[in-house]
C-alpha cells in the first residue's frame, strides 16, 4: 500500500463512561497506530514499550507519568518515548489520543 488516510482523526474512537477502549487504525511491518478514548478516571497503569512511541492528545486531558516526571497533557501534547522508557497515564477528563509505535 502506498498511502494510508484518516479524514477525521479525533472520531476514531471516543471515550465509553467507565473504560478505556482502543482501536488499532493502521499497522504494517514498520509501524502500529491505534486510538485510544478513555473516560475521566481512567488510565494506564505502569509499563513499558519494546518499540519507540509517541503519544498525541487530540481531546481531553491526561496525567502522563514518564520516568518518573508527570506532565500535563492536553489538547496538541505530544510525546516521544525511547523503547524501554517506564511510562503510565490517567485520563483527568474524558479522552482521545493516538500512541505510535515505530
């Protein structure tokens, strides 16, 4: 495939009262983009990535822990991680992002 599209990113996926939903919207041998809406509360614990990643908010707010810093990530953050990189979140308001992993 030589191109991939989305015409509207931030309806991907939507934050569901009380979970954090994800969909995966392109993956090939080289890179993995999925979506993630989580509602306020919600969140990831602790973890770590085999692969590089970047985060981007495109709605809400999230507290974002990484290496042990946490960051206040609303609308337009973004975030690149090394592979390895100790990282966790928590959705202070209803919340759509797209993790990459490369």
């Amino acid at each position: 495939m030589s191109r991939a599209q989305i015409a509207d990113v931030a309806s991907s996926v939507s934050a569901q009262e009380g979970s954090v939903v994800s969909k995966v919207v392109f993956k090939d041998e080289r890179l993995d983009v999925t979506a993630f809406g989580l509602d306020s509360g919600e969140g990831l614990t602790e973890h770590t990535a085999v692969r590089t990643a970047t985060v981007h908010v495109l709605s809400g707010r999230l507290c974002f822990k990484v290496d042990g810093v946490e960051l206040d990530a609303g609308p337009g953050f973004w975030l690149h991680m090394a592979p390895g990189t100790p990282h966790s979140l928590s959705a202070t308001e209803p919340t759509v992002m797209f993790l990459t992993l490369a």
